[in-house]
C-alpha cells in the first residue's frame, strides 16, 4: 500500500475530516449546521469512511444523522449511545464499550475513558446516554493518534500512553466545560505525545482557553501545537 501523509481538516469545535495514510477518511463529532466556527461552505460531509462519537451532547451529536446517511459509514459510539441513534433510524452503527477494540477499514479504534457527561435533551427531559469516551485510532503506519473528546485531565492518560503511544493528541482546552490549556498541557505530557490539535474552544464566549496558552505551557517541554483555522487543512 501507498501510503500518503496524515492530514486533518477542522470545522470548528470538536468536529475534524482525518485522511489516514492509507487514504480512509475518519469524521470526529459531526457539528456543522449550528456550528458557528463552521465556513458555510462546509456545513456537508458527503464522503467518510467512519464516523466517532465520543458523547451525547448535542453540540457533538447534531449531524451524525446527516453525516451518516450522506456517507454511508459507520458510526462508533459507546452502547448506550449507539442504541439511541439506531432508534432514531440510523443504519451501521456499532456500539462498544471502554476498552474495546473493533477494526473497520484496515483501522483499529479502540474506546478509551474520558472524564465528562453525556446526555441529550429531548421533551424537555435529559436523557443519559452512557459514558462519555476517547478514542484511539491505529493506523495503517502503525501510527496512532488519540481524540479525547470532552474531558478533563485524568491520571490514567499514563495507562493510555504506556498501551497506545498515540504520536497525536487532538485535546480540549476551552475550560469551562472540558478542561482548559493548563489541564491540556499536563494531559499532553502524560500522554508523551509530540503534537497536540487544540479543539473545544473559540466556538462560544464560554470556551474561553487559547491555542498560544497551550503552546507557552509546553514548549519547554518540546511538544508542538498544529493550531487550525476552521475550514484550514493541515500542510
């Protein structure tokens, strides 16, 4: 196999188009059509080989129907979550549980903790939906990267580095909700990876941690930030 170099898109938020090296195009938290980081001429996602869900709420959840009947690709979550999208019609949705590895595409995802909620809204009423995730995904390089998804720093990001070694952290740090650029930082060096994709933040008032934050905090320590316009495709 040709293989080609790891490229990533950001739409704003937590929502990325990866390019594996092999070509497989992986989608992270579909949030387009209410995103407001989203470039209007990326609302759609017409093409992906898999889709991951890491959590239930809404501003990571809101186009995976979309995404999912327009590519065709499966979709990742934990259990509970899964079931919840297939009653809402989706097809190809593989449910798992922490600690689980399944294999699409040439692909090994395995589901990792993650230290948040997880939940939607419906008639007014919350509605939990399992525990919230991260995912590892190794590639055809026998490359892996890590998707957090919501989560604070938490000790057993050493176990996550000692049984993965993800090269890649795409890491939360706009605080409030998720954990902010001084929890990224600490999160990255217990994760010994050597980049971080900042995400989660800029996308409302709230999410107020900054990229050059993050960047300042671990610098010294040799780790590089690939800070992304939305829309921006890294080189």
């Amino acid at each position: 196999m040709a293989l080609q170099k790891l490229s990533i898109t950001w739409y704003g938020h937590s929502t990325f188009v990866i390019i594996t090296p092999g070509g497989k195009r992986i989608v992270t938290d579909p949030f387009l059509e209410q995103n407001p980081l989203c470039p209007p001429n990326m609302k759609k996602i017409a093409a992906a080989d898999l889709i991951l869900v890491s959590h239930g709420h809404s501003d990571h959840t809101s186009d995976v129907p979309a995404v999912s009947r327009a590519t065709g690709a499966p979709v990742i979550a934990v259990y509970e979550l899964a079931l919840w999208l297939e009653r809402k019609g989706l097809q190809n949705i593989q449910g798992m549980g922490i600690g689980g590895t399944v294999s699409f595409a040439g692909l090994d995802v395995t589901m990792v903790p993650a230290i948040h909620t997880s939940s939607v809204v419906e008639n007014d009423t919350n509605v939990y939906l399992g525990q919230p995730a991260g995912f590892i995904v190794r590639m055809e390089d026998d490359q892996a990267f890590y998707f957090a998804g919501d989560t604070a720093a938490f000790g057993d990001m050493r176990l996550i580095a000692e049984m993965h070694a993800p090269q890649i952290g795409f890491l939360p740090i706009g605080d409030h909700f998720t954990m902010g650029p001084e929890g990224a930082a600490l999160a990255a060096r217990m994760l010994a990876v050597r980049q971080v994709v900042p995400m989660h933040y800029g996308t409302f008032p709230v999410l107020t941690g900054t990229p050059e934050r993050l960047k300042k905090l671990v610098d010294p320590f040799g780790i590089d930030v690939l800070v992304l316009k939305p829309g921006e495709t890294s080189q």
